[in-house]
C-alpha cells in the first residue's frame, strides 16, 4: 500500500452558521484530510500536535480509520489548538471569532521514520516553515507533494511561502488567494505566474463554484455538486485535499487524465462534508455512498455531442 | 428548416470596461441571439423595433446572416432604445449610466405571419407584457418556448412576470434573479420552486463559473471557458440563449441529453461573445472556431472513473 503523510492541525473548532452552533468539536486540517483519505487505499499518518485537553476518543477516531497517529505530539500541559468562526448568510464568507494558536506556537513536526520515503505528501494550511520543515525530513523524495495555504500566510510570511512553494508539485488556493499571490484577475493567468513559482499543477478551488486544475497548457473543471443545502462549509477544502491526495496515492498515477479523477474524488468527498456540522458526515460516510454520488458527478458534467456542419 | 422566432432588442449600446469604451455601438438582445443562432441551421426572424436613426449596415449585418428582419419595425422620427453602462474592474458587475426607451416605450410586437407556427420562440429580455403579446399571436403552440428576463422586471412588474412564466417550457435567469424569484438561495431549491411556477427547465446562469440546467430532479452543469481575458461581456447571456435556442432548434430534439448540448453551445457562443467589445467578435466568427472550441470543452470536462472496491 501506499504512503500518504499528512501534515496539518488537529483540532478545537467552535462553529456558527445561520442553521445553528456547535460547541467545541473536533477540527483542523489534517483531521479532515485524514478522514477524506480513509476512503482510499493508502497507509496514512497525520504529523500534528495537540495539548493535553485533546480527548483520546477524537484520537481514536483517526485510529479507527486506519490512520497512524503515532505523529500526533500530545503536549503535556498544553491546550489544544482552538479557533472559532461565525459563517454569514451567504455561507461564502466567514468571521473569524477566536483563534488561540496554544501548542501549535511552538510546533517543532516529526515525521515518523516509517514516513520519511512516503509517496504523497500532504501539506496542510499551516505556517509555510513548518511545512518546509517537514519536506526537508523527507529521505526519499516523494512522487508527489501537495501544499495547501491561505491569504494568512500571504500577508504574513510571503517570502517563507515562496520558498516552500518552489518544492511542490501541486498547490491549493482559492480563486482570491490566486489572485492575491500573483496580481492577476484573471484565474488562467493567475494560474500561468503560479506555474512559473514552482509547481507544474494548480488546483484553484472555487467553493460552491467547483475547482480548475491547470497544467501546462490545460485546463480541467470540477464543479462542485448542487446541493439543496449547504450546512457547514468548515473541513470542505481540507476533505477536498484528502479526497484528492488519497486517491493519487491509491492510484499511483501521475497524469494528467488521472489527477483529474482526483480532483472529481476530491470535489465528491467535500460535497459530503458540508452536509453536516464538523466532521459528522464524514465520520458515518459509507465508500458505496461515495460510489453513487461518483455516478450524480458523471450525470451533471458528461454530455455526448457529435459534430456535424 | 425548422422556425425560431425571437423577440428582444436591437438596439445602441455605448460599454466602458477596465479595457477601454465605446462609443454608441450595435447592442440588443434579439441582435446577441440572431448573431448566436445564425451558427445553426434555423431560419430566424426577429420581432423588434428601432427608430429612423438606426444605421441600415446594422441591419444588413442580419439580413446577411440569414435573419429575417421584417418584423422589425421602423418608426419614422423614432429614436432607437440606448443603453449605457459601465463595468466594475471584476467585470463581473455593472452600473447602468443611461437608458433611453424611445421607441421602446410604445413597442407593439407583431409576428410575421410565416413565423406565428415558429418550432422554437426566443423570449428575449423585455417587459413581460411585451413576451406574452408575441405568445398571443402563435397560431400553433412552439415545440419550445425560452424567456430570459431580468431582476427589474421583479421588481416592477412582477404580476405580469409570473404570468409570462407560467407559459414557457425554459427560463434563463442569473443566480441572484433565481433567488429574487424564489425567496430560496439555494439554487437546488430556486429551480425546484421555478418549476412550480410554469417551467419544466430552468437555466440558472452564473457568469464565468457557468450555467446549471435543471429537469425534475436532474442537473446538468456547463462551466464557462476559463479564458484569460473577458473583454467585455455585454451580450454573453443573449449569445448564450440564442446557441441554446438555435441548437435546440436545428436539432428537433427535446430531451434532457440533448438540452445538456444546447447548454454547451451556448456557453461555447458565449465564450467567443466575451473577447471583444459589443458584437465584433460575433461578426467574424466561424463556425470551424466553434467547433474546435467544442473540443476544449470536451477536455475541460470530462473524465473517466473506473469505478473499484
């Protein structure tokens, strides 16, 4: 099987949207790529810390799933990483309430050695040196690395993120975090100034909109799945990331064709997890309800036109 | 060749983008969907009204496209409609400088006889006691019927909107008209609720992330071109109804598979309409361009996922 490592928080996320609010539940990136990998093939390890508040039945959870948790850093004494955050109406857009960075201030990560020759790297939003830090543990270079970030680390650490950013093959953004990292409106040119900073795949994911995979010259578009409602928007991009990093890793197949499939797996797997609060959905989704919603995404963007003059 | 039959304006526009201004230029909604339709073996005409100002090249231009122009009526003294407008520098977003009715404010359609048994009727946007006089005048009921409207209708007129509504097979709308109509932002819940109100399609239009088609409980979803740049999209939804209502004509087909088509050609017309001011690059488009268009929204969208345990 292959090897999938996974960097990111595990976390305390505190959540409002117009439908209700929770109290302090289980969040953070790597949960929510750790989750969305599950769902595939793949021998997965989350290199995180958490404070010694962090319940072991949450730690448990990632067990169960078949993740290596041995990574996770329990700091004695600590507190968990914790942010809060209040979605508007429009479920588009969100305030931040609360962030308390806890032991996350002084994250040192340690990637297991058995993960050091991992195939798939998963950089999740975190600060871009930690995500250096873990690559420069890597013994065997991957077949594939995959950062995530945010206009945070913009604003804050630009020129760390470059320097990470040089050492990725494939990088997540939004549609206005590729327009921030590189002045372009436009997303295709966006796209073409992020290809020449390093990595020869950009993912742009535009929430309700779908996401473009740019490579090269070409262009793919997944949309993302119609729903009746969206419930939580929180983890949907992190679930994307797993759905799409699990799937390579499962699949070991680096084209273009097959990065395609992951990012139609990725979109497949986040139209779950906003169907519910936190991580709720995707902890008692079934691999055969992913399989039938596979079979609405061909209904939705397959067509068959012949042409004639 | 079956008959399309379509009402809206021809009409001046004057545009100002980030990219540059025009002054006053051939523009209307019936010209956008002529233009669009003209790619399609259809014979078109177009029901309308301009005043003694309007240049007869303008005309010929349609006359040279094959449209019937008969029933656009000339009014001696009159002053052709005007619209002005100015785009925000995410072009996605417009404010109205300058709307001169004229002749507009007296406009009694009238159907040329050839055309009262037209297979398809474009209902291009115009008030909705202008749509339902041209419905009037069918001899035999249209094998489709398409209204496109507008958010100021709703707001105006409102009763009359509905009542126009209950009689078309199709609507064409934007997302946030989809949500003024319905109360429901959800565009799942949009659609399910437009149905109730007369239409067995709704076409939610979103711009540059693409159109979604919805039938009963079925969803089709054709992303817009990513392009590099949008020039100017004054137009785009009137190319894209007329790439929809001409396909749909040509091809005397009413099935959802076949509306999925439509909904590519369209968004394929609308790609084009974008790169340039007002209808020039409509004038010199050709079909050959089209087709080799087609082929890049194949690649953009479709995939192929075997599906595995």
């Amino acid at each position: 099987m292959n090897k999938l490592l996974i960097v990111g928080t595990v976390a305390f996320d505190a959540i409002e949207t117009p439908f209700g609010k929770t109290d302090k539940i289980l969040g953070g990136a790597a949960t929510y790529i750790g989750l969305s990998a599950s769902f595939f093939n793949v021998q997965s390890a989350i290199v995180s810390v958490v404070g010694e508040d962090f319940p072991q039945e949450y730690l448990d959870l990632l067990t169960n799933r078949g993740i290596d948790i041995s990574a996770i850093e329990i700091v004695k004494g600590g507190k968990t990483f914790f942010w809060s955050g209040r979605y508007h109406n429009d479920l588009n857009s969100r305030d931040t309430l609360d962030t308390q960075l806890n032991v996350l201030a002084d994250f040192q990560p340690k990637v297991p050695v058995n993960f050091t020759d991992a195939d798939v790297v998963m950089l999740g939003n975190l600060h871009p040196i930690v995500q250096t830090g873990v690559l420069d543990q890597m013994t065997v270079k991957p077949k594939l690395v995959v950062l995530d970030t945010m206009n945070f680390w913009m604003d804050c650490a630009l020129a760390d993120l470059l320097q990470v950013i040089k050492r990725v093959d494939v990088i997540t953004v939004n549609d206005e975090e590729a327009r921030q990292l590189t002045g372009e409106y436009s997303l295709v040119k966006a796209a073409a100034k992020i290809h020449t900073m390093g990595p020869a795949y950009v993912v742009i994911k535009k929430g309700e909109h779908g996401a473009l995979l740019f490579h090269d010259k070409k262009v793919f578009y997944a949309p993302a799945l119609p729903l009746e409602e969206v419930f939580d928007p929180t983890g949907a991009g992190d679930t994307f990331a797993g759905g799409f990093t699990g799937y390579i890793a499962q699949s070991e197949n680096l084209s273009f064709d097959n990065m395609k499939n992951a990012i139609i797996y990725g979109s497949n797997l986040a139209s779950f997890c906003v169907e519910e609060f936190g991580t709720q959905r995707m902890e008692r989704l079934q691999k055969s309800e992913v399989h039938e919603r596979l079979q609405q995404f061909k209904t939705l963007t397959q067509f068959d036109i012949e042409l004639e003059d």
